[in-house]
C-alpha cells in the first residue's frame, strides 16, 4: 500500500466508527448463544442475504460475478465454522487475534501464487508469528481445549483470506448488494445441510437465543459489513484494514461486560504482537497485491 494515506472524509469516519462497533459485537454474541454452530452460521446469513435481497434485485448480475460469489459463499460457511469454534472454545480476544492474522495469510497466498512481497512486510509476519506462538503456548498450559480453539482461529483466518479473494473477484462485475445477497445465502444453504445431516436442532429455541442472531444479523452483518462496504468505495482498504484491527479490542470489551470474560495476562501481549504485525504487513503491501479486507 502507498506510504501516503488519506484520512477519510466524516461521513465515512463516521461509517467505519459504526462498523467496527457492528464487527465487535459479533465474537461475544456467537459466545453467549447456546444455538448448534451450523444452525447459526444458517440463520445469521440467511437473515443477512434477506435484508440484502431488495436492493439487489435493482441491479443485473453478471454469470462470472456470480460464479466467484458461489465459490465466496461457500468459503465463508468453513470460515464461520471455524471462527465460532473458536469464540466458544478460547477467549474472544485470543480468538478475534487470531483471525485478525487474514492479512499475513493473504499475503503468504499471494506468494505462493507467483506475486511479489515487499521485504519490509515480511517483517510484520515474524512480529504476528511471536504472537501467535505467546498466545497459544499459553493456552495450551491453560487448557487442550483453549489450545484448540486458537487452532480453529487460525484456519478461520486462513479461510477468510480465501473468501476475501474470492469476493474480490466477484465484486469485479457485481454491485455489493447483489453479491452479499448471493454470497450468505449460498452460506447459509451450505451450513444447512451440515446441521439436518449432523443431527442438530433447527427450530424450537428460546427467545434469548432469536434475540441473539437478530443481534448477529443486525450488528456483524448489516451495521458491521455494510458500512465498511460502503465505506470502501471512497476509502483506501489499507485505511479499513488497519481500522477493522480494533474489532479486537471492542470485543474483548464487550466479552468482559457480557460474559465477564477477560483474557490471561500472559495472552495480552500476544495480541499486541499479532495485531503489531498485521498493522506492518498491511502499511507495507501495495492493495493491487494484497486486498485485506473485513472479518466475519
């Protein structure tokens, strides 16, 4: 990314400020609901790609777009499948850390694929690893099943770099809301058939936890997506980036208000070293090599 970079207007000051509000909240509300995980990655989208429906029926859409919005879809049902394990299975801050690394592994994908990385950037991926390697050294003392957790944030990280890609693509030659429409309602068809095939409940839950996905639907998807989404036809993605980043504090607030769940002390400066390491790899790429964009 260019070393220059604009401040955002007000306006989209103002978007960003309420979607990483919007994101924030997503981590504590997938830890307080007690719903089957498939269930719920099916319910949220399904919400979210309703609310989106109207306003792409406006616009045409193109057969490659949709292709790639198919194929994002799809990826973003494994990535939530990972991303709420590990909300419930670790901390909410260890765990949001950890997929805050989708940068570095956009990044290491666009490597192996022939393009080019800056030497400065690699940098910020040795600081992220450091972090990486604190946080779940000292979940695994805690527990096998906090240890694990960090593992499904890790892959979760990995699969949102993937979806990111893959949206990219489909943003090409598709307007936002035709591809968000297309985009949750293929994850949520593929998050379906893993809840009736795996057993789990669909229907028949208490009101606290219909609250909690209008919740999800409402704050991670439409207040948080959306206006980073808008914002983003103005805004650098390096400036969205880095500020997508404090999703991570706003959620470990928000863990220890809802859920009176702080971190172990050893995990904070993990965070600090991953979330340090993002900010470098993302300052230090050219956006037309890497597009690191929002997380679920």
């Amino acid at each position: 990314m260019s070393q220059e970079i604009e401040v955002p207007s007000r306006p989209d000051l103002i978007r960003l400020g309420v979607g990483i509000i919007g994101i924030g909240t997503s981590g504590p509300l997938i830890a307080l609901s007690t719903m089957p995980i498939p269930t719920l990655i099916f319910w949220r989208n399904l919400g979210g790609s309703i609310v989106t429906l109207p306003f792409a029926l406006r616009h045409k859409a193109d057969r490659t777009g949709l292709r790639w919005a198919v194929l994002a879809g799809f990826i973003l049902a494994l990535h939530f499948i990972g991303f709420f394990l590990a909300m419930r299975l670790t901390t909410v801050a260890a765990g949001t850390a950890m997929v805050a690394l989708q940068p570095i592994f956009a990044a290491l994908f666009v490597r192996m694929t022939g393009g080019h990385i800056p030497s400065r950037a690699w940098l910020g991926m040795v600081v992220s690893f450091f972090g990486v390697l604190l946080i779940s050294g000292v979940d695994l003392h805690i527990s096998v099943r906090s240890f694990m957790g960090d593992v499904a944030a890790l892959v979760s990280a990995a699969l949102a770099a993937i979806y990111m890609m893959a949206g990219s693509r489909a943003r090409q030659t598709l307007e936002n809301t035709s591809y968000t429409t297309v985009c949750y309602f293929v994850c949520a068809i593929t998050a379906l058939p893993m809840a009736i095939f795996g057993g789990y409940q669909v229907l028949h839950f208490s009101t606290r936890q219909w609250w909690i996905v209008i919740g999800l639907i409402v704050g991670a998807q439409i207040l948080g997506h959306s206006m980073f989404n808008a914002a983003l036809k103005r805004v650098s993605p390096a400036v969205v980036s880095l500020i997508i980043f404090f999703e991570v504090p706003v959620s470990s607030v928000l863990a220890m208000w809802w859920l009176d769940q702080s971190p172990p002390a050893g995990v904070i400066p993990g965070i600090i070293l991953i979330l340090t390491g993002c900010v470098l790899v993302v300052m230090r790429t050219r956006p037309q090599k890497i597009e690191a964009e929002l997380t679920p």
